[in-house]
C-alpha cells in the first residue's frame, strides 16, 4: 500500500491522472466503472488476484485489450523469459526516474 500511494503521489505531482486499486480483482472493478486508462502499472505479486492472473483476464476483455502495460516487480526473474506483452518490466524498489522515463516513453510513442 505504501508503494501504491507513493507511485500515485510521484505521477500525480508529474502531471498524470492516477487511480489506484489493492490487487488485481479490485482493478478490473475499478476499470469497469472508467474510460480506458492510457497506461496500466501492474505489481506482479499482489493478493487476491496477482499480475499473471490480471493480464490474463484483462486481455479478454476487448475495451482494455489495447492498453499499454508496465509490470513492477521485486520479482524480476519470474518474468524473465516469459511472453509477456508488456511494455516494460521495471525492478522494485522502483528508480523514480526511470519510471517516469519510461511512462514518458510510452505516451511519446502513442501520440
């Protein structure tokens, strides 16, 4: 929770609109009742409902299909190798810098 609402103040002070949800089942909630974000930043061990488990259900869902999606993870090497059709992954403890390069990045690229 920590991380979530430091994430969220750092990018709101940058300029983004940001919401938050505790794991990946109250994301697709949250989803549900908004437009499509433009980007999705995605903890791979959350409870209730990890990273994994989240893409898998987000990509069935034609409205969110399409939304760029950034994994941060202290768990790097479960990732590695996997076909993830992410972004990016980032390592946790997140270099502030280079997430918001990276959020920069993305937008740059979908305008």
């Amino acid at each position: 929770m920590d991380t979530r609402l430091a994430l969220r103040d750092f990018l709101t002070e940058a300029g983004f609109v940001v919401h938050t949800a505790r794991d990946g089942q109250h994301a697709l909630h949250v989803l549900e009742k908004m437009d499509p974000p433009d980007l999705i930043l995605l903890d791979y061990k959350m409870p209730v409902m990890d990273g994994k488990q989240f893409l898998a259900v987000q990509r069935t869902i034609p409205r969110l299909q399409g939304i760029p999606v950034v994994i941060l993870s202290a768990a790097t090497r479960e990732w590695s190798g996997a076909h993830l059709e992410v972004e990016e992954v980032l390592s946790k403890p997140v270099d502030l810098e280079l997430l918001l390069v990276t959020v920069n990045k993305i937008f740059a690229n979908r305008s």
